[in-house]
C-alpha cells in the first residue's frame, strides 16, 4: 500500500532547515486508493467534505462529513479540537479542501491529507460513495457564470454600449484575483443562491458538535453507519 508523499519544492542544503521548519504547511496529497485502504484499515480514519451540503447530497464518500469551508472557517478552532491525528479532507477538485488544510495547519493539526481529484476522483477509483439528487458541482458553476458574464460583456460592448466591455475585463480581473488569492468570491456567492441549498444546512451543532471526539474501537464510526446522515438532510442511499 502506498503512502502519502508531501509536495514540497525543492530545496538547497542552505535552506534545509528552513524547510524542515516549514514541513507541517507542506500539502500532503493522499490517492483514492490508499484513502480506500485507510477506510478499512484505521478506526480513528475521520473524512472530513468541505464541499457545500448541495454537493455533498448529490455525491459523497460513504462515511464522510460534511463541513462546508465557510462553515469551518467560521469554527476552526472548535473543529479541530474535536480531530484525531488521521483526517482526510475532499473537495469537488482539492482547492478547497487544501484551502480547509490551510486553516487546520494554523491551529496546529499539521496531519491533515487533502484527497487527490476529490470525491469524483475516490468514485472512479471504486470507492464507496453514496449518490442523491444530481447537481452541477459549484465548479462548474463557477465556469459557467464567469463564461456567460464575459461573453455578454463582449457582445454588449459590440452591439450596445463600449462601456459593457467593462464587464469582461471585471471578470477577467476578479478570476485572476482568484487565482493568485486561492479564493472564489463567485463561489461563495453561488452557494447562496436557492438551487444549491437542501432542506437543512449544516450548522456548528448539526456537522461540527456530530463529529465524535473519539472514535469507537470496536465499530467503524461516521454518519452513514450512524444514521447521522439524516441530521444533515442527506439520505442514505
């Protein structure tokens, strides 16, 4: 079984010990294979879906949580007082989820894998995953709004005004502000919208107080096997 192998840049022997100090920030990049692996093997295994709750009903590992990014941003500390030394963490991609590793690594959980290609990733793999409602990913939805936006600044500015051209260039701007930032404010904003909301969000106490503060040896723990699911508007399949 493989493991884990940290991406870090290479270094000179002059900055090796800068570099040893900055291992803990080092991303750890984690297969769908061995990630299938560790469900088996490791009790103490907490898989953590920073996707949002719409993204999460429509496909997720089976077993996983789901912990919205703004929602853990919003309660970091808290959460992270709640994690064992094995956590996984998956996105739709892995942006987000190494955004949420970001934010572990600064309240000192240095071990946390984000899964490489996400959840669709660990489903092509053959891991077990658990499918509702089929939804665009809030990815995709990105790509197509920002799409839509720059061409109706291009055609306005053709057949209406120059100054619509304007709108291009500020999506334009704004996506390479994303880019060099690692954030998506049109993300964020299209999570809000109605389309990608289910019948109950997750909240502090309905996704971060559910999380066990210890795992029980002798049963495999997570909120599919523990029927925590319908706490989360998720319907086991």
């Amino acid at each position: 079984m493989s493991t884990p192998t940290p991406i870090t840049s290479p270094a000179s022997p002059a900055s090796s010990t800068a570099s040893a100090a900055a291992a803990p920030s080092a991303v750890a990049g984690l297969a769908p294979e061995t990630l299938r692996g560790w469900i088996s093997e490791h009790e103490d295994l907490v898989v953590l879906d920073v996707r949002s709750a719409a993204e999460f009903e429509s496909v997720h590992i089976r077993g996983s949580y789901n912990i919205p990014l703004p929602l853990l941003s919003e309660h970091t500390d808290e959460l992270a007082a709640r994690l064992g030394s094995r956590v996984v963490l998956a996105c739709q991609s892995g942006v987000r989820a190494e955004q949420a590793r970001q934010k572990l690594a600064a309240t000192g959980i240095s071990a946390a894998h984000v899964l490489t290609g996400g959840v669709p990733g660990f489903a092509a793999s053959g891991g077990d995953v658990v499918r509702g409602k089929s939804r665009w990913d809030l990815e995709r939805q990105v790509r197509l709004a920002a799409g839509s936006l720059i061409m109706i600044g291009l055609v306005g500015g053709r057949f209406v005004s120059p100054k619509v051209r304007a709108l291009a260039g500020m999506i334009g701007t704004g996506l390479t502000f994303s880019a060099a930032t690692n954030t998506c404010a049109m993300g964020r904003a299209l999570s809000a919208m109605p389309w990608n909301k289910t019948g109950q969000e997750p909240t502090r106490e309905s996704a971060i107080l559910s999380l066990p503060t210890a795992l029980d040896a002798g049963s495999k723990a997570g909120p599919d096997a523990a029927g925590a699911e319908a706490v989360q508007g998720v319907g086991a399949a």
